[in-house]
C-alpha cells in the first residue's frame, strides 16, 4: 500500500475524473466568473447603501409633509371646516376651524407638531383647505386668498426637493 485508500470508485488523496484519470484541482471559468458576478452585484448594492443620507433625508421629510398635506386636505373636504397644515420653518403643524393653533395630530405622529429631521428645514407658510379642497393662503379660507397659482414650499439641507401645491385643485404632484 502506498498510502491511499482506493475503495475502486476513486482514490482517497487525489481527485479523478470520469475515467479513473487524474484530474488537476483547482476551479474552472465557469466558477471563477460566477463569483465576480456575485461579487459584483453585492459592490453594487453595498455602494447603494453608501449613498448621500442628506438627499435621502430631505427626501424623506418632502415626502412626508406631502401625505400631511394631502390628509388636511381630505379632512376639510369630508367635513363641516376647514383644515389647514402651518409651519414654522422647524417644523409644522395640522390646524382645524380656521385657527392654526386649534391644532390636532397627523395619523402616525405622537405630537401636534411634526419635528423636520436635523439639518433639514422648511420655509414658513400656512396654507387651508376648503370643503372643496381648493388651497387658499392663511388660516381661514373665509379670509384668505384662494391660490391664483401654483405655490411651492422648499424642503431643504443642501439638497432641495419643491412641492407643489396646484392652485384651483390643491393637487399635490
């Protein structure tokens, strides 16, 4: 015996090949490419991740204040008043009755006034919506004006995303 173990359908210590030969080890093309790929798409995702959570937040904060505009002015159009969302600059805020400080809670938050993330600020507006869900200036839609044309709040931290609020309709792209 030389070492080996043969059970006669291979050798213990060496790699064969269909025919009882010896075949070299190590990996073939196939495997080598398959690997890169596999490497490739996880760089790939990986850098993703590594993108600029800057964009990502002011994104985020426009795509918020969105939906609670969008949700003041459903609730103006399917009640008896007015319903209106005000800001500060550091935050906002959704107001009822024509008053903004009649203030009630966005679906989802725990305070009346939703908080911007750090970094990322809003400019000051106050905007209601009557039981048409048409957008007028101010508080009160009794005395505000009704939007002419189409206005746009700036959520910014460097990187700038504008909403729009369409006048006539207050559709908000």
């Amino acid at each position: 015996m030389d070492g080996r173990f043969d059970s006669g359908a291979g050798e213990f210590m060496g790699v064969t090949g269909t025919h009882g030969q010896a075949r070299p080890a190590g990996f073939t093309l196939v495997e080598i490419i398959a690997v890169l790929v596999i490497i490739g798409v996880l760089a790939a995702v990986a850098a993703g991740r590594l993108g600029d959570d800057d964009h990502r937040r002011v994104v985020a904060a426009a795509d918020k204040l969105k939906v609670h505009l969008r949700h003041a002015q459903i609730r103006a159009m399917f009640s008896d008043t007015s319903w209106g969302v005000e800001s500060d600059g550091g935050g906002y805020w959704l107001f009822s009755g024509g008053d903004s400080t009649n203030t009630g809670v966005f679906p989802g938050e725990e305070t009346a006034t939703v908080s911007l993330p750090a970094g990322v600020s809003v400019g000051t507006f106050t905007i209601s919506f009557d039981e048409w869900g048409r957008p007028h200036d101010g508080a009160d839609p009794e005395t505000g004006a009704e939007f002419t044309a189409a206005q746009t709040i700036e959520v910014a931290n460097g990187h700038a995303v504008v909403i729009t609020i369409t006048d006539g309709t207050g559709f908000i792209p």
